[in-house]
C-alpha cells in the first residue's frame, strides 16, 4: 500500500501521512489542520477507496502478465 501513498493529492496525503506515519487520531489530525474530525474520516475513506483500486489494478496486470507467461511457454 505504501507504494500507492504518493499518488494520494494534496490533503489526502497528509492526512494519510499524519494518521498511518505519525500515528495521530482523528481528533488530532483536525485539530493539527483545522478540520472537523469528520472530514478527516472523509479524507482517510477516500484515500483508501483509491488505493484499493491501484492495489487491484495492479494484482490483475500481475495475473494477466503471469498467464500470457505460462501460454508462451506452452
């Protein structure tokens, strides 16, 4: 998942950074940004809901790569 961490934008990535590097709360991370806590829940979800998709992408491009390999050695 870390491998994804730098495609996240701007605010995404902070709060990421700040919850999973940092170790802070919710409650810290708005409290350090200004936001509601609630945002910073929004921001993680999303965050998440990317990275889920990239890690997905690419365990299909890894299955497709490794098929096509076992068909060529055919």
């Amino acid at each position: 998942m870390l491998d994804y961490e730098p495609q996240l934008s701007g605010r995404r990535r902070q709060v990421f950074r700040m919850k999973y590097f940092d170790g802070l709360t919710h409650q810290e991370i708005g409290q350090k940004l200004g936001i509601a806590r609630r945002v910073v829940g929004t921001y993680l979800e999303r965050a998440h809901q990317l990275l889920g998709k990239l890690m997905s992408g690419r365990k299909r491009r890894q299955r497709g790569l490794t098929s096509k390999s076992r068909a060529m050695k055919r």
